[in-house]
C-alpha cells in the first residue's frame, strides 16, 4: 500500500508542511540538518506506528504541546496524534476515522528501512544484531510482539527482586524463572527458526550482490541447545541465584543471546572488509525486504536514508534491481548521483 500524501504539523523540525509520493521512486533531496530523515521517520511512523529513532515525546516539536501526522496511503486515511496527557504523551491512530490506541500488526503498513547505520551492526554489540532478528519478527510473525514485550516485563521484574529484596528474593525467585524460562524458550525457539529460513537463501542473494560465488551463514550463538533450552535455562537460573544477587541482573536468556555471521567460514565480526560487510547487509536488507512481503500479501515501501553514498557502484545497481517494483523513497544530498540508476520517471522532493 503506497503512500500518496503526508501533512506534518509539530512534527520534530516540521511546524506545518505537506508532501505529495508518486507511487515509484520518489528521492528527497536537500542539505544536512535539512528534515530530510525526520520526512521519512514521519512516514514511517505512519507505516508502522512508532520511531526507529526516539521515543514518542520526542517526535513532538520542541514547546509544543501535540504533533499530528495525516496522510493517505492509496485510499485510506491514516493519522497519527501525539498529544502531551498528564507528563506523558499519549499516541492514537485514526485509519479511515476508526481510532486505536495501538496497531496490531494486520494494521500496519509494511515498510523496510535502510540506513548507514544498519551497515555497522555485524561489527558493533549484539544488542543491535538481536534487535534485528526479533524485528524481523515482530513484523512477520503474529504474536511475537506480545511475547517479547511479556518477555521484558518478567524480566524486569527479577531484575528489580535481585536489586531491591535481596533477603526476600530467594523466596519469591522461583516462579520468576519458570515464567522467564517459558517466555525466553518460545523467543529462542522464533529466532532460531527465522534464521535457518534465512540461511537458505543468504548465500545466493550475497554472491548476486558481491559478483562472487560465496558461502554465507548465519548462527544463532544461544547459551543452550535450542533443543532443551526451557530446562537449561531453568537449572542455570536456579543454579546462578547467588551470582544473580550479587550483580542485581539476570545473566542468563534470550537477552544475553547473540547472532554471528560466517563468510566462507570464517567469522566476519573479526575478518570481513568494509566491501564484504556492505553485502552482508544489503542481502540482509533485501532478504528482509522479500519475507515482509511474502508474509504480509503485499509489497512494502522501501525508504532509504542516505545509503546511496555509502555503496559503490556495483552494490548500488544490485539495490536497484530491488526497488523497480515498489514504491520506493530515498534521501540525499545529491540527486543526480541517484537519478542515473533509474530510467523510469521518479519524483524530486526538494528540501532548502
């Protein structure tokens, strides 16, 4: 479902500004600091629901009290308010003047987002590579959401017993770890399920890209067999109780999991180059691109933040041969270094 039109009214640098998409490849194009990622923030906030970025009191501009987001994608009206509500903003959704305080996922729009920042995750902490798999997830996979949200909540809950009733903890611990041991069994159970589907096709989609015959695999590193996880991890938290209240945190679940990637066997945290890591993602993203929309029944919106400038020629044109059929809406600072891949009528939003 493409989106046609957008008006932002106290929306992060935006006090009152409207934009009209073609359904093609639309590139905004204007200097830095000009709004061109919170544009394309906007739209995905209208997509999906909520930020990549920040939390929603943010999204509202600076002394203001509410921000506003209305659009169309294709016929359906969507907008989104943000109003400050006893210190706290409260977010709702109208879809076709029906109002929800949240989104289930059958009532989002698919939509996958790049930027350059995606393009240091293989090196950087495995927070940022489990917050892709479980959002690859949360947006194909009903009920996981609900599940990692109830996942986190139980275990803030120990966490906050190690911390502040250590003398009552021991006692109370139990039921803690059976409920933790459910919830981070079925979250290892999903992401090691998702990854072995990715693995079928990584290794095809990164010699496409790359121009080179490849072998690419992706592991779940998980501190036990995914096999008998809710049993381990049971024992461990039963077993680490005095480690655990000593530190004030849960060492042990799916939070402390982590994903690596192998090129050709070798670890590519450790050995791959700038170009190699570049593929990676890309057929990463490309992959992500192809399961939201086998899963979903429709294409998404392709938005990319300023990645242009941040792959070489050949990775660029493999980009390309993805987003000819859907809607498709790009950054940058320089236009015609994004117009010469496309020979297809595309759209110049111009930001000063």
């Amino acid at each position: 479902m493409a989106i046609s039109s957008v008006r932002l009214q106290n929306f992060r640098s935006y006090s009152d500004e409207s934009f009209e998409f073609e359904p093609g490849v639309n590139i905004i194009v204007g200097p830095n600091a000009s709004g061109k990622t919170n544009l394309l923030e906007a739209v995905l906030v209208l997509a999906r629901g909520n930020s990549y970025r920040v939390k929603d009191a943010e999204l509202v501009q600076f002394n203001k009290p509410w921000a506003r987001l209305d659009s169309f994608f294709e016929k359906q009206k969507r907008v989104v308010k943000i109003e400050e509500k006893n210190a706290k903003p409260e977010k709702t959704y109208e879809l076709d003047d029906k109002i929800y305080k949240r989104l289930s996922l059958d009532k989002t729009t698919p939509a996958v987002y790049f930027e350059p920042n995606h393009l240091q995750f293989i090196t950087r902490g495995p927070d940022q590579r489990r917050d892709f798999i479980d959002d690859l997830l949360e947006r194909s996979q009903p009920g996981f959401k609900t599940l990692s949200a109830n996942y986190r909540r139980v275990l803030a809950q120990r966490n906050s017993l190690l911390k502040h009733d250590v003398h009552f903890a021991k006692s109370q611990l139990f039921a803690w770890n059976v409920r933790l041991s459910e919830l981070g069994t079925k979250i290892a159970e999903s992401r090691a399920g998702l990854i072995a589907e990715i693995n079928k096709d990584i290794s095809k989609s990164y010699s496409k890209i790359s121009r080179k015959k490849s072998k690419v695999e992706v592991f779940y590193d998980s501190q036990f067999p995914i096999e008998h996880y809710a049993s381990k991890l049971l024992n461990k938290l039963e077993s680490n109780t005095q480690v655990d209240l000593e530190r004030g945190f849960t060492a042990y679940g799916p939070h402390r999991d982590d994903i690596s990637f192998y090129l050709n066997e070798q670890p590519m945290g450790q050995t791959a180059s700038r170009g190699e890591t570049r593929s990676l993602v890309l057929a990463l993203k490309i992959y992500e691109l192809e399961l939201i929309e086998k899963t979903r029944g429709q294409k998404p919106i392709f938005l990319l933040d300023d990645v242009f400038s941040e792959l070489d020629g050949a990775r660029r044109h493999s980009l390309v041969d993805y987003l000819k059929n859907h809607q498709t809406i790009i950054t940058t600072t320089d236009a015609d270094a994004i117009i010469e891949h496309f020979t297809d009528a595309n759209k110049i939003i111009p930001l000063i």
